[in-house]
C-alpha cells in the first residue's frame, strides 16, 4: 500500500526551505535598507534641489549652498547604510530560539 499521489516527504528539505523562508524574511526588514533607501532618495531630491539653487537663496543661507552640502551628507549616509547591509546582512534567528513573552 504505497501512496503515490504524495511525494515522500524529506525532513532535510523542509528544513532547508524553512531556513531560506526565515533568511528572506531577515533582509527583508532590516532597518538597514529601509533608512538607507529613504536617505538615498532624500539626498538625491536635496542635492538637486541644492544644484539649482538660485543666487537668492544662497544669499540666504549666507552664502553657503546648503541643499547641496546637506543632500549630499545625507546620500553618502544613505548609501553608507546600504553598503553595511550589503556587506554583513541580517542573520536570520534560529528555530530553537524561544520568542519573548512565550
């Protein structure tokens, strides 16, 4: 009496499928990529904004063509940030881990 309508189950793959569901899951919400998207798009509007700034506005700001200088900053910290979760992504947690408040 064998069933062939199911395939056998083999506990290793549903171990390894489990693992990558879990491991998706990690990047997926890492804050990293969250804050380091909405710096990168920030810092791009406000370093455009910054190169076509006219005289009046820099008058302004005393001289300083600060929608430049801070669309700038905030670019390379957006992108720092993307560069840290790229470089040492999120670890996903283990299954044997008890969750807190259980």
């Amino acid at each position: 009496m064998s069933n062939d309508d199911q395939p056998a189950q083999d506990p290793l793959i549903d171990e390894t499928q489990a693992e990558q569901r879990r491991s998706a899951a990690a990047r997926l919400f890492d804050i990293r990529r969250v804050i380091g998207g909405l710096f990168v798009a920030y810092g791009i509007i406000v370093t455009l904004i910054g190169i076509f700034d006219s005289a009046a506005e820099i008058d302004k700001a005393q001289g300083v063509r600060i929608n430049l200088w801070a669309g700038l900053v905030m670019l390379v910290f957006g992108l720092l940030m993307l560069l840290w979760q790229w470089r040492r992504p999120a670890e996903p947690p283990s299954p044997n881990e008890q969750q807190p408040g259980t």
